[in-house]
C-alpha cells in the first residue's frame, strides 16, 4: 500500500508585491526542502495573478506567501478571490513575515489556513504545511 509522503507534497512559495526582501522566504523553502516536499521558488516581486497561474500549473497543495511590505489585507484576498476563480480553492495559501496580530483572525475569516511569523519554529511551520498538503491530497482522493 502506498501512503503519501513528504516528497508528493508540492509547495509555491511566493514574494508577492514590491518587497525586495526574501531572506526569510528562501530559509523556509530550504526547510521544506530539507523536510522531502517539492518546493516551486518564484522569487521577488511576484504578482497574485502569477502566483496563482503557478500554483496551479505546478499543481501545488500549498502556497506559501511571505509579506514583509504590509500589504497583506490586499495582496491576500486577491490570491484567494483568483483560486476561487479558477476552481483552485482547495490550494491551501499560507501567510508569513511581518503581519499585525490584529489582521490575523481577518486573514484566516478570508480563507488564509495559517498565519506563521518569524518567532515560530521552522519545524512547526514543517509539520503545518505539511498538514495542510495532507489534507488537500486527502480531500481530492489522492492519499
């Protein structure tokens, strides 16, 4: 019997904006990496649009999108509002870097899984992404 491993889990990773800072977005794509997943880098200034066409070219289970810029209440909801258009909402999208703790029950009631910051374990962000992968592969029948 073939179970689902670490190394089907195909994650995007994303800067998406004007932030020109992607330190901490490459650290957690190594982490998954290092962890078996299947990372898609897509680099700087990268727009909803072509993270979501990535996404789902790339059949991604989680999209990762590192916002330091605060442009998070409107660069989330535009991914989110073009998975639900295109069919891809079972993608789960992943918040980090710098978000006030006062948007982040916003993000989540919007349709964000998680919402990680820079003071969290990379071995928890792991384990949670890999949940989330976990459960879109389960809900399409593919675990």
């Amino acid at each position: 019997m073939m179970t689902t491993s670490a190394q089907n889990f195909r994650i995007v990773v994303a800067k998406a904006g004007l932030d020109g800072h992607d330190r901490g977005a490459k650290i957690v794509a190594r982490a998954l990496r290092d962890a078996g997943m299947e990372v898609i880098y897509t680099g700087l200034h990268q727009t909803p649009q072509e993270v979501v066409e990535t996404a789902i070219q790339e059949d991604a289970d989680v999209i990762g999108i590192s916002i330091l810029s605060g442009a998070h209440m409107t660069i989330f909801p535009k991914i989110l509002q073009l998975l639900r258009s295109q069919s891809a909402q079972d993608i789960a999208v992943v918040a980090g870097g710098v978000i006030q703790a006062t948007d982040v029950p916003k993000l989540i009631e919007m349709g964000v899984a998680a919402v990680y910051d820079a003071e969290q374990p990379l071995a928890a962000l792991v384990a949670a992404v890999r949940e989330h992968a976990g459960e879109r592969r389960a809900r399409l029948g593919l675990a």
